[in-house]
C-alpha cells in the first residue's frame, strides 16, 4: 500500500506550535485592502489559533 501524503495545501496554510496547537492567518487581508479600515487590516495581520471544531480535520490533512 502506498504511503498517505500531506495535502500540499494545507501544509502552506498551516504550522504547528510548540504545545501542538496549529497556528493559521486570517482571511481577506490579500487583495482590495483600499476599502477596509486600518483598524481591521491591522488585525487581520496577526496569525491565530484553528478553532477546536477543525483541529482534527487539519491535522488529518497534516499528519497522513
């Protein structure tokens, strides 16, 4: 049987923490930034947390 690989995609999407949690960017802070206030561009900057209703979903797209 061949072996599982990563999903391409979500390994340019997504990085794992040093506690094992996995680390995302935020949506909609690529393109048409003109019309978006600083404050929420700002914001949409920082990276946070996978929710826990999609942890074991990416990590089955990380880790087979």
């Amino acid at each position: 049987m061949p072996r599982m690989k990563t999903k391409a995609a979500a390994k340019k999407r997504f990085t794992f923490t040093g506690t094992g949690k996995i680390k995302r960017k935020h949506a909609y802070h690529s393109h048409i930034l003109t019309k978006k206030e600083t404050t929420q561009k700002r914001n949409l900057d920082h990276t946070t947390l996978v929710s826990r209703d999609d942890e074991a979903r990416v990590k089955r797209m990380l880790l087979a």
